[in-house]
C-alpha cells in the first residue's frame, strides 16, 4: 500500500473513495457538523437526511458509505464516537475503512486528515494514526495464496488549505510512522511463516538478509558454537528437531556518539509442540507464533537503523523448535547456561525460558547494555490475566517499564504492569539445580517466567514483555481485537520498542 500527503482537499482530487471523521452526536446537537457541509453537497444533501434520519449518528466503529450522484466515488464517513478523541480511535476508524473497501473496486482512497482533528490529537497525530491504521489494517499475509480480492492500493492523506501549509514537518512524521509500520509488517510475514519453512536457519538467514540490506553486523551462531559457549539451554531445547537451533545477534551501531545501549532479546520457538511435555492438540497450530518475539526482535533493528535512533541497539533472537523425540530434552534433564547457571527442566513446554537463559546472559555479558528489554510468548496465563489486547511487563527497572508503557500508550500496542516478588523468586529455586523452569501449581505462571528470567540478566535494568496474548489475532476472537490486528502475525512490540527507542534520546 502506498501512503502520502496532498495539500489540498479530499474533494479537490479525484480518488475513488473519501473518509471524513465524524463525532457522535451530542444531545443539543440538531444539525449536520458544519465539517461535512462539503461532502454533504457533493451528495446533493444525502448526509443531512441520513444525519436528521439517525442514520448516521458518528459513534465509535460506524462506517457509511454513500455513492456521490455525480459518478465520482463514494463518500465513506467514519465514527469517531464522543470526545475526547484518542489517537487509537482513529487508528481503528482508518483500519477498519480500508477492511470495509477491500473487493469492492476501491484502489485510491482519501482521508480528510482536518475531520478527525480534536483537543489533544494535532495534524501530526491524525496523520500518524491514519496512516499506520490503514496500513496496519489493510495487511494480509498471501505467500500463500493463488489469488486475492483488490484491495487498497493508494491511500492519500489529504490536507486542504489550513493544514496544507505545515505539509513539511508532516511529512516528516509521516516517514517516521511509515518505517515503524513497515517494520512491524517485515515482522507480520516473518511469524505468520508456517513452520516448516520457517525453522531455526531459515530465521538465521532472513536475519543475514536484513543485516546486508541494512549494513549492519549480523552472528549467526549455529549448534556448534553454542556448544563451545555452553549455550545448554538453547541447546536442550532444540535437541528433539531435525532443524537444529540458532541464536542470532544484530549490532546497529547507534546514531548518537555516546548514547546508550539497549539489548532487545527475543523468544524465536519456531514451532512450540510441549516436546515432550506435549500440548493437547487443539489449538497446537498456533504455536508456530512462538517465534513472534525473536521476529519482533527483527523488526525492532530494521526500525532503528532505518530511523538511526540515537541508542545502540543490540538485537538478540533465540531460535529453536521445540518438538518431541528420540533425541529430545526431557523432563527431569538438568541443563548448563551460558552464564553457568543449571536449570532442573520439569517441563519441557516452559521451554521460552530455557532459550532466553542463554541469550539474555549472553547480551548482558557481551554487550554490558545500559537496559535490557526481552519480548516473548512466555506464558499462557498471561492471556487469562490479561486477554488478547495487552502485553505484561514485568521486571526490575519501574522506570523503563513506565517508559515502555508510555511509548505502547503512543502507539496502540498497550502494555500493563505484573509484580515480581520474593516468594516467586523461592518458587523457581530447584532442589538440585539453580533454578527449575517449571512449578506446580501453575498459579501466576507469568510471574514464575519473569522471576525466572531474572537469574540470567545479572544486575543490568531489564524488562521482560510477556507478548503471548497480543502477538497474533485469532479468527474466533478476531471481532474483539483492534481491526488494525488483521488475523495471524501482529507484529506486536515492534512499534512500541521502536517508539521507545526514538524517544530516549531523553533519558540517555
Ligand atoms: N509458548 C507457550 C506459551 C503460550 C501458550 C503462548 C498459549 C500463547 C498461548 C509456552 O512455551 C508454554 O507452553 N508455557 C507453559 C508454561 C508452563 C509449562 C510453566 C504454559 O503457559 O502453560
Ligand atoms: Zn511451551
Ligand atoms: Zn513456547
């Protein structure tokens, strides 16, 4: 999908649809807004009768489309339900409009940016929010398909004359959306890549890829060398596949001379079958998303050296499929870290936190990062806490979790605080290893992961997002979930740690 800006008004070009925002209607409020005396005349006053007939009444989610009589196009109006408006409003309103338009012969399409202006949401933020809505919402993944519907292709962001004249400072911002969507749809296709192309080396090689188009260094790490770094968790886990593991480590330099360092780690289980504490099978096909956060991961770089924020950002993903066999891992194995510590394995579906192990202290060590931030399918109980909408954050840095809720808040990815306390971390101690990966009862299981986590990121600020819930939109709950979280891959954690990143400049 293309995305721009036009100085002038929707109705001024020729395009075969255009979206205006529209607020729901107040009590005293009898006439038409004046907002849309425009495009009520292009519609020979169709707008009026719709709005004196409660057709239209501009709540939240609404979307009317009229044919304007004059054969140019359809007017399409969008609910933006009452004040105060926030940006994920219209998000939602751009998403769902380019949804609703998909196989009807819409190819060019018009957003009114000036209608879906509001106390609190300037012309940068309609911009923004349109924009990533549109393209977020008219993603599919079709690799795989022989054929599809005509969607979208061109979306404009119209200005008309009072906004026409900052056109430059909002392109700019234009730009840096568009690189922050981008790189959670690169994210999108790589998790909803079916396993048996996606496995450990594949992701390996689509990291090498991005690396060189980017000009950044990329390590690929294969079995060999994780055995020589005492890598054993990561090791373990891949054990049962014939797709052997992979971690994978991104250098982007940094764009500030002396600014920070994050380490961003990700959970890259290209496929989660339990092993052989296996999964029932409902639902077991999902588990190809267990890889969502190393793909994350991947998103996060290609966003930051694209963007040149002013952190050094590491990128660490660790890869593996977890299945059942004869030369699987199994439970009661104990383990060897890369930082020395052993893991008792009672389960060998807890296996995100056998991965991370590694890899957490393999950035911490290397890198000596400034923050670590891990972003992983960790725990089922973190969608029974908190649903398919909101990520946990969890760790040992109160300031980098609020800024990192901040930057979600900002972007429409919401993350919500879970406490780590002194009786989880008992919870996780083993009787004859450090710690063990697994705990009955499985009561707070998010937290058990968290507090498990915390062994291997020595004393550096860290913040463990538990994506399990929002890294993918499934088709029954689909109704429920944010209409720019199209079903499959959402690229969950890309936009929000890409967001974060360009605003430390300040904190560092
Ligand atoms: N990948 C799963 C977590 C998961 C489950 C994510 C369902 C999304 C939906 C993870 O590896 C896992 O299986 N976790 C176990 C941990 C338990 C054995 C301690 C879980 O959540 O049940
Ligand atoms: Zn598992
Ligand atoms: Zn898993």
């Amino acid at each position: 999908m293309k995305i721009g800006l036009d100085r002038r008004e929707a109705t001024a070009g020729s395009y075969d649809a255009s979206v205006s925002g529209l607020f729901e209607r107040s009590e005293k409020e009898d006439a038409l807004p004046r907002s849309l005396a425009a495009e009520d005349k292009l519609l020979g006053g169709l707008l009026t009768r719709a709005w004196d007939g409660r057709e239209i009444r501009g709540r939240a989610k609404e979307l009317t489309s009229l044919f304007r009589p004059d054969g140019k196009g359809r007017v399409l109006v969008a609910g933006l339900g009452r004040r105060p408006l926030r940006s994920d409003t219209i998000r939602e309103a751009a998403a769902n409009a380019v949804q609703k338009l998909k196989g009807r012969g819409v190819r060019t399409l018009a957003f009114r940016v000036g209608s879906f202006l509001s106390e609190g949401i300037d012309a940068e933020a309609a911009v923004r929010a349109i924009a990533s809505g549109a393209a977020l919402g008219g993603y599919e993944y079709l690799r795989y398909k022989s054929s599809t519907e005509g969607a979208v292709e061109e979306v404009t962001l119209a200005l008309g004359d009072d906004l026409g004249r900052t056109e430059g400072a909002l392109k700019k911002s234009l730009d840096q959306e568009l690189i922050l969507v981008d790189s959670a749809l690169f994210t999108r296709d790589l998790a909803n890549t079916p396993p048996n192309e996606a496995t450990p080396e594949w992701l390996a090689g689509e990291a090498q890829r991005l690396g060189k188009e980017l000009g950044i260094k990329v390590t690929v790490f294969d079995e060999h060398r994780l055995e020589e770094m005492h890598c054993g968790g990561i090791l373990a886990v891949g054990s049962g596949s014939v797709h052997p593991p992979r971690m994978v480590v991104l250098e982007y330099p940094g764009g500030a001379r002396s600014g920070k360092t994050v380490a961003v780690v990700g959970k890259g289980i290209t496929f989660d079958s339990g092993g052989i504490s296996i999964k029932p099978a409902l639902n077991m096909a999902e588990m190809k998303f267990d890889k969502s956060g190393a793909c994350a991961v991947l998103g996060i770089v290609r966003a930051a050296a694209l963007l040149k924020v002013p952190p050094k950002v590491i990128g660490v993903m660790a890869c593996a499929e977890n299945l059942p066999g004869g030369s699987a891992y199994r439970p009661s194995d104990v383990v060897r870290t890369f930082n020395g510590k052993t893991i008792e394995v009672t389960d060998t579906d807890a296996e995100g936190r056998v991965v991370l192990s590694d890899a957490l202290a393999y950035a911490v060590e290397k890198y000596r990062p400034d923050e670590v931030i891990d972003l992983a399918t960790l725990t089922g109980a973190v969608v029974v806490a908190l649903g398919e909408n909101i990520g946990a954050v969890l760790g040992n840095d109160d300031a980098l979790a609020r800024n990192l809720q901040i930057a979600g808040q900002a972007v429409g990815e919401p993350l919500w605080p879970l406490p780590l306390t002194d009786p989880h971390r008992d919870m996780v101690r083993s009787d004859i290893a450090d710690v063990r990966n697994h705990v009955e009862p499985r009561y707070a299981g998010t937290l058990l992961g968290a507090a498990f986590l915390e062994n291997f990121v020595g004393g550096t600020s860290w913040a463990h997002l538990d994506v399990a819930g929002p890294s993918w939109a499934r088709k029954a709950t689909l109704k429920w979930v944010p209409a720019y979280h199209p079903l499959g891959a959402t690229g969950f954690g890309v936009r929000l740690v890409g967001r974060y990143l360009l605003d430390s400049a300040r904190s560092s």
